[in-house]
C-alpha cells in the first residue's frame, strides 16, 4: 500500500489500523534542537480523541502516546521521530455481521476492488483512527512553527444549516475549546449542539465547515508551479477522511465579484508590505505574501448511521444492513485538530523548503 507520506523535508509516514495494536507516525527531517513540550503533545491529541463529549463517538481510547526515538531530554536530535499510540477499545465483533457487506458511502467496495482483501475491523487503514497520528506529529510541526512565530487555529463555522458568520477576526478564539462543538460564537455554538444531538437521536449524521488560520507566515513560502502553497494545504486537507472541499481567501464566493472589488492592492507600514484586503488569503502565484492565510475545508455527513440501509455483499446480492458500534454522529467537531495538523505540517515544510532553518 503506497501513499502513507507526506511532505518534502519535513515528512511523516503513518502506520496501523483502527483495530490493530495501535497507531504511528514517523516524522523525519524535523531540525535538531526544538523543545519538545510532551504535555502539550497529549493536549492536541485530548482535543481528536474520542469519547470527549455527548456529541462524538463512545469509543474510550485515552491516546496516551509513547515517544520512542528522535528525542533526547526534551529535545529534537535530528534523528527520526517515532510515535506509537496503543489501541486499547476496539471493538472487532461490532463489525462481525458486516465483514462480508459494503457500507455505503464507506472504503470497504473500493478497497477489496483496489487490493483484493480489506481489514474489515472499523475500516483498519480507511478509519479516521489513523488521523490520530497526524495530530501527534502536527504538534511537533506546530511547536516548530511556534518557534519562529507562526501561529494558527481552527474553528468550527458550519455544521448542517447553521452557519457561524462573523468575520474571523472579530472572533475570541479563546472561546473555541471552551465550546462542545469548537464554535466561539456561543448562540451559535449551542444552536449546533442541538441539532447534533437531534440528528444523533434520529440515528442520522450531520456535515459541516472548518476555518482555519496561520497567522505570522513571512512572505515567501511555497513554489511557482505545481507546488504552489495552497495547492500543497488543499492536497493535505482532502487527504483527511471524510472532507469533500476546500476552498482559500475568497474561494468560491469570489466568483461574484469584479476585478476591481477583488484586487489586493499594496501598501507600505510601518515599513512592511501589507495588502489593504485580503482576498488573495495570503497567497500570490502559489507563494505566501506575509498576510494572514485562511481556509474553509467541508466535511460530508458521517458515513455510518445507525439506520437500516440498502447495499450489496461481497458476491454482489441486494442486502439490507444496520450498523451497530459507536460513532460521532458529526464528525467536524473531533476534526478541529486534524484540519490544524495538515495545516502546520505542510507550512513547517515549506518553511525548511524555503530555507533549511537553524534553532
């Protein structure tokens, strides 16, 4: 199975299935010399995990994490980083009756049809379980970034009709984590919750819309071509489970304007080039112009609900399916955090692609 890499210089490479041993990443290419706050690392992993609210999965996995190699008192070596995280509630004979049926709008058709033969445990390898990894190495990429003043947070702006519309930097995103459902606008926020609940109630799922923001980028990073910085950040956030858009700066609500109303023209203060606007979202020709990045990224509704479905078994007869476990009944709460991770590691690469930086 090919594709389990990510990044240039700094690269990770995710291992295990939801209901294997565990779950992995090595990261290679971080520079030598970063404090690694292990404190923090378990904090950002506490806001993916599930089990932490009413309103996400039931599955009990603490996430506490081991850090095997790469790190020597409390500092990066150079070496490549190495992080397990056990699996200690899996629970395989809630996918029994289902081994042999293919889950709607799941992995399972395509991956017996790309690789003859599937872990059919909660998806193994397709299970966002994996997403736990990319977490854990996001903070290390994060806690880079931090180091040379890059900073950026996420929030959730939309679950189903119910949209958050105040302008991001009217926000306190302080009030973010302080929300179940990582919206800081509480009227909103709680709106969000209820419908949640309600759709988890009818057995159903919701969808839903993560911005994210990077704050403190320099002008510079990201290539001309075909490894423009956002095409790079758009790449990473479609690679986690369940998103099926992206979009940056004025995205698709740019359509509706001129040139003249979309144009970012440049100005100097302070003696530093800024944009009076920012609908470019702080990318120019694929590279960073040193303005505030921000993005929008869509999560479908949760594929597993708890509703009797039509689809068909291995040997294509017509079948009726209920699927019993634990699942979020939305997942763009939980998916704060991922949305956060791809972010930093794509930036942090960048960043060394740009110029290889020293501590």
């Amino acid at each position: 199975m090919a594709g389990n890499s990510f990044g240039e210089i700094f690269r990770i490479t995710t291992f295990g299935e939801s209901h294997g041993e565990g779950i992995g990443v090595v990261i290679d290419g971080c520079p030598a010399g970063l404090f690694i706050d292990e404190s923090y690392l378990q904090t950002e992993l506490d806001r993916r995990k599930p089990g932490q609210s009413t309103i996400t999965t039931q599955r009990k996995e603490s996430d506490t994490f081991r850090l095997l190699s790469g790190v020597f008192k409390q500092h990066t070596t150079g070496a490549p980083i190495a992080i397990f995280i056990p699996n200690e509630d899996a629970r395989s004979a809630d996918y029994e009756a289902l081994k042999d049926k293919y889950r709607p709008s799941h992995a399972d058709y395509t991956y017996d049809s790309k690789y003859g033969i599937r872990d059919d445990r909660g998806g193994g390898r397709s299970s966002a379980r994996e997403t736990a990894a990319r977490v854990v190495a996001g903070a290390i990429a994060k806690l880079f970034l931090q180091h040379h003043n890059i900073h950026l947070m996420a929030y959730v702006s939309e679950i189903g009709k119910i949209k958050c519309t105040t302008d991001y930097r009217e926000l306190r995103f302080e009030e973010i984590e302080k929300s179940m459902v990582r919206c800081p606008e509480q009227v909103v926020s709680e709106a969000m919750i209820k419908l949640i609940e309600k759709a988890k109630k009818e057995g159903d799922s919701l969808g839903g819309v993560i911005k994210c923001i990077v704050r403190g980028m320099p002008a510079g990073l990201g290539e001309p071509v075909f490894d423009k910085l956002h095409a790079d950040i758009g790449k990473a956030m479609l690679s986690i489970n369940a998103v099926k858009g992206f979009d940056y700066g004025s995205g698709f609500a740019g359509t509706k304007l001129r040139g003249s109303e979309h144009n970012d023209s440049f100005k100097k203060v302070d003696g530093k080039v800024v944009t009076t606007t920012n609908f470019s979202g702080g990318i120019q020709g694929g590279i960073s112009n040193g303005m505030d990045f921000y993005c929008q990224v869509a999560f479908k509704p949760t594929a597993t609900i708890s509703q009797e479905q039509d689809t068909i078994d291995k040997k294509g007869n017509q079948v009726k399916m209920e699927v019993k476990g634990r699942h979020d009944p939305c997942v763009v709460p939980r998916a704060v955090p991922i949305v956060e991770a791809m972010a930093a590691l794509t930036i942090a690469d960048h960043f060394l692609r740009n110029k290889i930086a020293k501590l």
